[in-house]
C-alpha cells in the first residue's frame, strides 16, 4: 500500500466531512486588553508602575466594514474560544477547497497550472505556496 496523496476530488470530500462535522462557527477574535480609567487619581495613571486595570477580555469583529467589540466575562470567553477556532478552520479549508478548484480549472484548461500568486494577499500566498510547494 503507498501514501500517494490524495487526488482534488478526494481532498474536497475531506474538507466537506471536516466543514460538516465543524460545530458552531464565530467570527471574530478574542482579545484581552489592560486599560487606564478617568480618574485622574488612580493607580493606572501612574506611568511608572503601570498598574492598569484588568484584564478585560473582548470578542471583535466586522459588521458592515466597522469594527464591533463586545466585553464578556472569563465563562463567557471559554465557552466562545472553540467557537472561534471553528470559524478561522472553516476559513482555512474554504480557501484549500477554492485553491484546489483553481488548480483543478487550470489543470483542466491548460492555463499554465500555477495560480497567480502576486494576486494573493500575503496569508493566502504563503497558505497556498505549503499547499502546493509554489516557491
């Protein structure tokens, strides 16, 4: 038996098992921030010592273009964490899943079969350049 990899058609029923078996999906990011308060008396103004208050931890996103955070408590972030994971996994075998269509086409079409790296954003280059082997 050898370990040839797998063929496209049989990577995207994989990615289609692991997307379906991915539990709740969250956008965004888990943040914990250090902040200064506005009295003007308090410890955390003291910029020697730096003793802000916190941490505060924070769920960010994007709705419509903006930038949205919400403050949650210690239970409310562990619950949410896989969450979050599930949702930049998601993202991770979306862009495979179109990356092995692309190659597929190409493939297909005799258009060269190298995907246009300059055109990718520097995540995705690096994403498909391990995917792929592109130097």
């Amino acid at each position: 038996m050898t370990n040839d990899p797998p063929t496209p058609q049989q990577r995207a029923a994989q990615i289609a098992v692991e997307i379906a078996a991915l539990g709740p999906c969250l956008p965004g990011t888990l943040s914990s921030r250090m902040l200064r308060c506005g009295n003007p008396n308090c410890r955390c103004r003291d910029t020697e010592t730096d003793q802000r208050h916190g941490p505060y931890l924070y769920w960010t996103r994007k709705i419509s273009g903006k930038t949205v955070s919400k403050l949650l408590n210690a239970e409310q972030a562990d619950r949410y964490r896989p969450w979050l994971a599930n949702d930049k996994r998601l993202h991770q075998l979306v862009r495979e899943l179109e990356a092995l269509t692309i190659r597929t086409v190409e493939q297909a079409e005799g258009w060269g079969g190298e995907i246009a790296l300059e055109k990718c954003g520097t995540r995705d280059r690096r994403f498909l350049s391990e995917l792929f082997g592109f130097r």
